[in-house]
C-alpha cells in the first residue's frame, strides 16, 4: 500500500527534469529516504496489524496451520470470567496508579517550581523512571519481603503488624500499583513542571500583590491554568497504565490467584505459556477499542481545553 | 520573614520525595555490598555490616562455584559480564538503526513532496495507537519463521527501521528549520542527500542527541520482546537474565545479595546517562508526553 502511494509520482518524473531538482516533486528521492523505514513500517506494524486481526478469527498454536473459526474467539472472550476478572483488576490498577501518581507529582511539581531550579534535584526525581522496570520490581519485591524486607522492619518498629504485599490477595494489584507510582511520580512531575513553566510569571506577582496565600494561588492560578497540560498527561498516564505488564510478570505473575493478573499478563499467559494465539489476539483486539475509545478521549479533552488557552 | 516557617516546611516536602525516591537504591547497593550470611541476621544498619563484593564476583562469574555456594548463592553459573555487553550491543543497535533511518523518514516527511505524503504519515502516526501486545503476537510468529529467535539480528530486528514516535520527533524539529538554507545549499548545486547529511543533521545535532539517549534507555529496559526471543545465554539481557535469575530459587529464599548487585548492575549505566546527560535528560522529558 505504502509503495504505491510513493510510485506513482515516479512515473512522472520526465516532466519535471528542466529547473533545479529541490523545487519540485520530490517522489524518487524521498524514496530513498524513505526506503528503511517503510520497510521497517510494512513489516513491524502494518502487515503484523492485519496479520494480528486475522488470528484472532482463527484457532492458531503455532504448530499447525491457523483455522478459520469466524468470531468463535471473541464468543469466548466475552463468558470467559477470567478476562472480565483481567479487566477489573486493570481497572482498580489504573485508577489508583494514575489517581496517586498524579497527585503526588502534582505537589511535587508546585515545590520544585516555588524552591529550585537545580537540575540536580530534577535529575534524581527523574531516577526510577529511568531505570529498568525489571529492576524497580526485584528492588521492591526485596523491600517488601515479609520476612526480611525493611518496610515489614520499619512497620514493626513502630508497632504495626507486618504485612504481605505482593503476597495477600487483598494487597497484591495495589502494592504494585502504589511500585509503579513511585517509579513515575518524578517523570510525571516534570512533565506537569514544564506546563506550569507556561503560565505568565504576572499573574503570581499580581495575586501576590492582592495578598493571595500559596494555596488560594494554586487553587485560583496554577490548576485552572494548567488544565490543558494535566489533561493531557493524565490520558497519557491512562494509556500507559492500562499496559501493566513487566512489574507483574517479575513479580507475582498474576497471583495471588488472579488478583493480579492484568489484561495485558493474561493475554501473554493465552499467547506464550498455553500457545492459543487466535485466543490472545481477540483480546488484544478489545484491549485496542479500549484504548482507542481512551484516545478519543484525550482528542476531546484536548480540543475542549484549547479553546481555554485563547 | 513570616514566609519562613512556610518556606522551610515546604523544602521539608521536597527533602522528603527526594529521601523517598533514592533510599530504595541506596537499600540496594547496601545489600549488594553484604553477604547473605550477614543479611538474615536482624540488622538493618544504613552501612552493610561487612562490606564485601563476593555478590558482583559471584555474578560476574569471578568467583568459583564453591565459592559462590558459600555466600549463600546458587550453583548455577550467572553470567551477567555477558548479559550486560548483550543489552549494550542491544541498545547500540537498536540506536544507530532507528535514530538514522527515523531521521531520514523524518526529513522525507517534513521537507520533500511527494504523493501521499500525508496519508502515509497519518498512517505512521495511526499505529501509535495500537498497544505493542498486538503486534508482538504476529512479529514473534515471523521472526520464528525467519528463524531469528535466540540471535541479536531477530531481538533488533523490529525496532532497528522506524518507530511512529521518532519519525513524529524528529519531524518537528525539522519543520522548524528555515527552509531558505537548504535553498541556498539547493542554488549551490547541492542534492538533497548532501543537504540532508551536511546541513540538516549537524543543525538539529541537540533533537537527535535526545532521541537517541530516549531510545538507548528505552531499548535498555525492554523486557517483553527479548523475554520471547532471546531465551539462550548467547543473547540474553539484563532484564530477563534478572527475571531468570530471581525465578530461579521458586520456594526457597531468593538470592537477595546476589539479585540487588545485578540490579546495581543494570542501574550504574542509567546512573552514568544522567550525569553526562542530566540537562538534556531533563529538558526532553516533556516531549516524551506525546507518545
């Protein structure tokens, strides 16, 4: 599809030999520009995109060939209780990931922005995000031992009773939740930094001038005006949440039970461990209305909040 | 002077969030630094009780297996000298690959004109949208085919050519360069692929400098496709080895020693990044919004 678009200017390119090459159509050179990355494009995204819907009306394992099943996958998809189970424990993760996340980095941002402008300190707010996720999840699977992990230690020595975190079935999706959160308060806080960064120093001095408090600022300044930027890093945040895959696959790999088993880990578990990929691709394909539905709520958003920046 | 009190309770605040995000770390080099024998011992000293790097010799593959077993790790050899190279190599890659062909798809698209221009770039831009879980189903079945699981060629293969975010990046930073100094080099008789190469690129040197840092970090934390195509030793990363590794002791005690170094291991390089990057770090974080 791709090459067609970019063939046919090619067989027009006699007409245009006279006048200097660079004020023309450009159809042969920007082939060659173009070349790697369509290849990469057709390849990677394109033809695996139609390749992925196609499996998902098939029975497919791998071994032999796909057959053709209709919609039979998606009928399943929709009585498995496990999937629905999937959906809800996403949920609860990105509510409270992005509800906690977001405020933190909120508060975090409005210090940075009345304190410092030192880029050290934003360097090291801006660690976790940088580090594998692999990592932050081993690195907190050992703080949060039961046995021997600090925060348990921490917990007794102020006498509350140890708990199990990954472990209990009632912590588990939030524990991870609360790991994630710490990994992307600092990016996030930066992110909503440099919006704050937009709004005209002159309207601080003049509340300041009228004896507004640092609260009544924020209320009155900051967050209305920052609406666009928060809006936007909250559908991205969204977006990004419902994609919960590594910090579960390291560390409870769903369980307790399902407690955590995210939709993105099931629809890995269906693919890779049980090889029904026909399977798997049906719910991927839920998984994308899902965050196509997201998506156009972020356009919405956006549109609505441009118009409160003029 | 009566907004000191409030001034001092706020750099409190942010002492706080900065004690919050680094103890997790300064906790892991601790325990890096201690033997197993000594971790189970009751003590939670902020300094380990007696420093040691038996931990990083043991993964490393410094120290023999009896050795190992006697600070209280696994047999089972880790290599993570050769896990650490495979995910520079990785990440070397994957960069030069995709920053240099992005850039030009970029340049292609902010600067020539062709046919469908547009509706190819909106079709770039359309699979943004779409979560990587669905295109990792029928890229592993291809690169299976191709027989590329367990080499580097197949682990680099799907982000070596483009990704919609750095053809997107790039693209805007090229739309604002004035189009009259490619003019002037155009008069002068030069063709595109020299403009491309000797004006476009060195003027935006910063842009793809941050592109290619976003990338290396990001290629650097991948886990899912490598954890799918690069199961052997050969080509294994820092990420799965880590996975492996912790899963690899399922109903005893984990290896924490020995767990913690690696993780030290894979953070030292981000660690590296940041102090020869911070600005830049820093400055580009807000255009990774949009992805």
């Amino acid at each position: 599809m791709a090459a067609t678009l970019l063939a046919r200017p090619l067989g027009r390119r006699t007409a245009r030999r006279a006048g200097p090459s660079w004020q023309r159509g450009h159809g042969r050179i920007a082939l060659v520009f173009l070349a790697p990355a369509l290849i990469g494009f057709a390849v990677f995204y394109l033809v695996p995109t139609v390749r992925g819907l196609w499996f998902s009306f098939t029975d497919y394992n791998l071994l032999s060939d796909p057959a053709v099943v209709g919609l039979d996958n998606y009928g399943e998809v929709l009585s498995d209780q496990v999937f629905w189970n999937a959906l809800k424990v996403t949920g609860v993760y990105v509510v409270f990931n992005v509800a906690t996340q977001t405020v933190l980095a909120l508060g975090l941002a409005v210090l940075m922005e009345r304190l410092t402008r030192s880029v050290m300190i934003k360097a090291m707010v801006l660690l976790p995000w940088l580090v594998p996720n692999v990592t932050i999840a081993l690195l907190w699977m050992w703080l949060l031992d039961t046995n021997v992990g600090f925060v348990n230690h921490v917990l007794e020595q102020i006498g509350l009773a140890k708990q199990g975190f990954l472990f209990s079935p009632d912590q588990s999706i939030l524990t991870i939740a609360s790991i994630n959160t710490w990994r992307h308060v600092g990016y996030t806080a930066l992110l909503l930094f440099a919006g704050m960064q937009l709004i005209p120093r002159h309207l601080y001095e003049a509340a300041r001038i009228d004896g507004a408090g640092e609260w009544r600022t924020f209320q009155r300044i900051t967050l209305p005006l920052l609406r666009p930027v928060l809006a936007l890093v909250l559908v991205v945040s969204l977006i990004g949440s419902f994609q919960i895959f590594d910090t579960v696959a390291v560390t409870t790999e769903g369980s307790p039970v399902n407690a955590s088993r995210v939709i993105y880990y099931y629809i890995y578990e269906k693919a890779f461990t049980q090889f029904e990929f026909g399977y798997a691709s049906a719910m991927s394909v839920f998984l994308i209305l899902l965050l196509v539905a997201l998506t156009l709520l972020q356009m919405r958003l956006l549109r609505a909040s441009t118009s409160d920046l003029a | 002077m009566r907004k000191n009190p409030a001034r001092l309770l706020a750099w409190a605040g942010l002492l706080a969030a900065l004690a919050i995000t680094l103890f997790p770390f300064w906790w892991m080099v601790r325990t890096a630094l201690t033997g197993n024998a000594h971790l189970f011992n009751g003590s939670y000293s902020l300094l380990p009780d007696d420093p040691t790097m038996i931990n990083f010799e043991r993964i490393l593959g410094l120290a023999s297996p009896e050795e190992a077993r006697a600070a209280g790790g696994t047999s089972a050899s880790m290599d993570f000298w050769r896990y650490l190279q495979n995910s520079v190599v990785f990440a070397a890659a994957v960069v030069a690959g995709q920053v240099t062909f992005s850039a030009m798809a970029a340049y292609a698209f902010a600067r020539l004109r062709f046919r469908g221009r547009d509706v190819l770039f909106y079709l770039f831009l359309s699979t943004m949208m779409i979560p990587p879980i669905f295109t990792v189903l029928p890229n592993f079945v291809l690169i299976k085919s191709l027989g590329g699981v367990n080499t580097f060629w197949g682990l680099v293969a799907p982000y070596f050519f483009m990704t919609p975010f750095a053809v997107f990046f790039l693209r805007q930073f090229f739309l604002s360069v004035p189009g009259e100094i490619e003019e002037a080099a155009g008069l002068d008789g030069a063709s595109r692929w020299r403009i491309f190469w000797q004006v476009v690129v060195p003027m935006n040197r910063g842009p793809l400098v941050t592109l290619a840092i976003i990338t290396a970090v990001q290629t650097w934390n991948e886990f899912l496709w490598p954890l799918l195509v690069a199961k052997q030793e050969n080509v294994r990363v820092l990420t799965t080895a880590m996975a492996i590794f912790q899963q690899q002791t399922p109903n005893a005690t984990p290896d924490w020693a020995g767990l913690m170094a690696g993780a030290t291991l894979a953070v030292l390089p981000v660690l590296l990044l940041l102090i020869l990057f911070g600005r830049r770090l820093v400055d580009s974080i807000r255009f990774t919004g949009i992805k």
